[in-house]
C-alpha cells in the first residue's frame, strides 16, 4: 500500500498507470474508520484492480462552530484498517495543498443542497458545495471508473450523483447500504462522541424511521412522519428535520407515491448531530437498508 500526501505525487502516480486497462476504484472518506467505510472499500476491492482510498477531513465542508478540529482521527489506525482492506493507494493530503493560496473555486449543486441538512437550521447550503467542490476534485485527479459512497449519507449520494452526471465525470458512482450496530444505530465516525447514556438513546433514531416505515401503509405519510416524530420525542430526541423526499430530486414526496420514498432525519443527541434515513418502496411496503 503506497501514501501519496500531495495532488502531485497522485497525479504522478495516475500518469503512470492511466494507460493500463485496470479498473480504479475511489473510496473517498474522512477516516477514523469503520465497518461502514469497510463495505465500501470490500466492495472497490470485488470490482476494482486498483482501490485508491482518499483520507482528508475536509475543512471547507465545516462550518463555524461545526466540530472539524475535534474530528476524530487515528491515521496509523485507518492506514492499518486500510491495507487490511486491500487498498493500494492512500491519498491522504494536507489542507494547504488541497487548498493552496489563491485557490478560487467551487463547484455547487443547486435545488438539492438546499433541502435537509443544506438549510439554515441544518449545515447550511456551504456543506454541499464543499463536499462537491473537494468530490470533484478527487474524481478529476483519481479519474476513477467507480467511486463508492455510502446511503447513510443519501442526501449527499444524490447530489453526488447530480453533479456527476453534470459535469460528464465518466465515473460511476456505486452507492452502497448503511452498515449498522446491531441495535440498528447507523455507524458513523461522529459516535465516537457518544456517552454511554447517548448512545442508547441514539437508538431511537433508525427506530423512529421503522415506525414510519411500519405505519406509512395503513396510516399515510403525514401520520407515518409524526408516528417516526413521537418516537423521538418520547426519547427525548427533536428532530432537526424528519422529511419524505424522492431520492433523485429531493422534492417533497406525496401520499401514495409510486416512487421509492427517502425518509431522512437529522438530529441532536446530547450535543452530537446524527443523520439516518430509510427508503421505503411502496410497490413493496419494504424496505431498503
Ligand atoms: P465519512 O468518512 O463519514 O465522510 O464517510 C465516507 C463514506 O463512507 C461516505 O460515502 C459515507 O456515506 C460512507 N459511510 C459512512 N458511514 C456509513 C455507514 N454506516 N454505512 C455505509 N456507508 C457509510
């Protein structure tokens, strides 16, 4: 497994191998990872000759206030965790590269970014065009032919794959299920933040949206939505957003949709902002995890 630290080395590195018929495939991440991180990187290795991992907690994706100098991070760990994995390339640069003096430009979904966790009361619109912005640039110097993301992050899957198919980015991007504990609490880095007590009461998030889920059939969706709402609130959870949107557009879903639902939720626990989603097929009355 090779480090590459700057855009440079990368570039040098792709240089050398474009010409070959070997499939790439890019996991992008912010490290300190995880089983969820893991299935992405298992699924790059089935498909891809070349797995390039990227590690860089990006810091145009913060906002003020947000918790980008407390991320969690443990380089040796991730690299370990990495090789096990079978990744052949970590690029893992420093800010002041990604971002050298001058650096002017940003790249930025509109309509979907300003929804869910794009509000003002959410990240705010600057989020998305941060992950874009630094997702472009990755898939411009990796030119990979997957990139791997996950759908516990669904609102960004979708405006990833927007911007993708905008921009003619050739690469196809493979979104993958949530991986989660076994009482069904998504993983994520950001659980690390949890007390023990929090991390209980967590657990009540992807119940809230097996609620809905549950009694979206009989009840509709408002009921559904507020069936998913009390459950958190009888945990001591308000939500930030508890919404039914279509995946691909991110418009408000309506009562019997013929259309997969997405049901996305954001929310505080004790101080840590978790997000978790459920897409509910109505043909089915299932469900995708
Ligand atoms: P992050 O390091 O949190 O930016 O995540 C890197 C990638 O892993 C993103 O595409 C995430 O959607 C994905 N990911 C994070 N948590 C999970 C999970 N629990 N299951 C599946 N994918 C995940």
């Amino acid at each position: 497994m090779k480090v590459l630290r700057t855009p440079a080395e990368l570039r040098e590195v792709r240089e050398r191998n474009r010409a070959s018929s070997e499939k790439v495939g890019l996991v992008p991440t912010m490290g300190y990872l995880h089983e969820g991180h893991n299935s992405l990187l298992k699924a790059a290795r089935e498909q891809a000759d070349i797995v390039v991992m990227s590690l860089f907690v990006n810091p145009t994706q913060f906002r003020a206030g947000e918790d980008l100098s407390s991320y969690p991070r443990d380089e040796d760990r991730d690299f370990a965790i990495a090789e096990q994995a079978g990744v052949d390339l970590i690029y893992a640069p420093d800010p002041g590269d990604v971002y050298p003096s001058g650096f002017a430009t940003e790249v930025e979904v509109t309509g979907l970014t300003e929804v869910l966790c794009g509000s003002e009361d959410g990240r705010g619109p600057g989020h998305f065009s941060g992950v874009t912005t630094i997702v472009a640039k990755l898939l411009n110097a990796v030119d990979p032919d997957f990139a791997y993301f996950g759908q516990k992050d669904a609102q960004q899957a979708s405006v990833i794959k927007r911007m993708a198919e905008d921009l003619d980015f050739r690469t196809e991007i493979i979104v993958l299920p949530t991986v989660r504990e076994r009482d069904g609490l998504a993983m994520s880095s950001r659980n690390a933040y949890l007390s023990p007590e929090s991390r209980e009461r967590a657990t009540a998030i992807w119940a809230a949206l097996l609620e809905t889920e549950r009694t979206y059939p009989e009840a509709g969706l408002d009921a559904a939505l507020d069936a998913g709402v009390h459950h958190l609130q009888t945990a001591g959870i308000e939500p930030e957003y508890f919404e039914a949107r279509y995946p691909g557009t991110l418009d408000p879903a309506i009562d019997d949709s013929e259309e997969a639902i997405l049901v996305a939720v954001a929310a505080q626990v004790d101080g840590t902002r978790l997000i978790d989603n459920i897409l509910i097929e109505p043909g089915k009355k299932g469900s995708t995890k």
